[in-house]
C-alpha cells in the first residue's frame, strides 16, 4: 500500500526523513471491509489506524440504547479512541467501518517505543493531541451556537466524504438532529 498519506501525517519539524521510515516501518497496512469492528465497546484499545482510503465511524448508545455517531474517521485522518489507548480503560465508543478500505496499523507498544526513543514523535504527538483537543472544542460550542441547518452545511464544506458515504441517520445523530430533520434540510438547501 502507498505510504504517501502515512508520511504526510506523521510530519513535523523535529521528525527526520530517518525518524518518519522508522516509523513508517513501525505500521502494517490492513484492508477492511463495510460493517468490521475495529473497536468494541467494553474492549481495551490497543493500537490506532491512519484511514488511507474508506470511512470509519465511531459511536456510542446513549440511555435509551439509541446509537448516536461521535465521529467519523476518513482520509489522512487518525481512528483512535484516545482515552483507551493511553489509559488503558475500556472504552464506551464502538469503531466500525461504513466503507470498504484499507488503513495502517500501529500497536500500542510500537507506539510507546516510539514516542520513549524520539523527541520528534513525541513533539508531533503533542501537536496532533492539541490539533485534537481543537476540533472537539470547536464541534461542542457548534452543536450548541450554530443551527442544525448551519451545522449540515459546515460539515458539506468541511467533510464531503461524509455527506457521500455515511447514512443519513450517521450524519443525522452526528448532527444532533433526527434523520427526518435532516432529510428536511437537504431538501431545502437543493
């Protein structure tokens, strides 16, 4: 598999062409299929994918036992359930893929020997935490200030790869909003 988004990802001023093939080296490409389980409510997790083609989605059931999407995981971009991995604790969230695709792998112990050996990969991996820690800030103020409308097209703009491959109902409980409200909305704005 072409390692071009591995490299991309993993860039950062301290990281070497050195650092990046040794840990380009450290991941192993897998291929998925529509409907696998990459992590399971109740497991551990113990490794993080780095979607090369396809699209993953994570999701919890709230008290009523009614699935609602946290989040979905496509091209260039890290699945991880970061509470698991680093604080080994089950986890509340199930990772599924919605498409077919492939991804690379890493173990949490590859990771770790990493993270212990290099200053680069551990100044990246701050960075990417706090690029993280953004993007959640940002998306609980926008469920909250911006209107379900203004929310859907945001997310047209900034994530089109999930407006042409998650369901509606997905992007619907991502949305906050019910998959009839959202069905409403598309039909608008057409």
């Amino acid at each position: 598999m072409n390692d071009n988004v591995l490299t991309s990802a993993y860039q950062h001023p301290l990281l070497t062409a050195e650092a990046i093939d040794r840990i380009v080296a450290a991941h192993e490409s897998v291929t998925f299929t529509r409907g696998e389980l990459f992590l399971e409510r109740g497991q551990t997790a113990r490794e993080y994918y780095l979607v090369v083609t396809g699209l993953l989605r994570s999701y919890v059931h709230d008290p009523d036992g009614k699935v609602i999407t946290t989040n979905f995981y496509g091209e260039g971009e890290f699945a991880i359930e970061e509470s698991s991995l680093f604080q080994s604790i089950p986890t509340r969230e199930t990772i599924v893929s919605e498409t077919g695709g492939t991804a690379w792998r890493i173990s949490f112990d590859k990771f770790q020997e990493l993270f212990l050996s290099m200053e680069g990969f551990r100044e990246w991996g701050r960075s990417w935490l706090t690029g993280q820690l953004f993007i959640a800030r940002q998306r609980s103020l926008d469920l909250i200030t911006l209107s379900a409308t203004d929310r859907y097209l945001a997310l047209m703009r900034s994530r089109p790869e999930i407006i042409r491959q998650a369901t509606v109902k997905d992007i619907a409980t991502y949305l906050g909003i019910t998959d009839t409200s959202l069905s409403r909305i598309r039909k608008e704005i057409r």
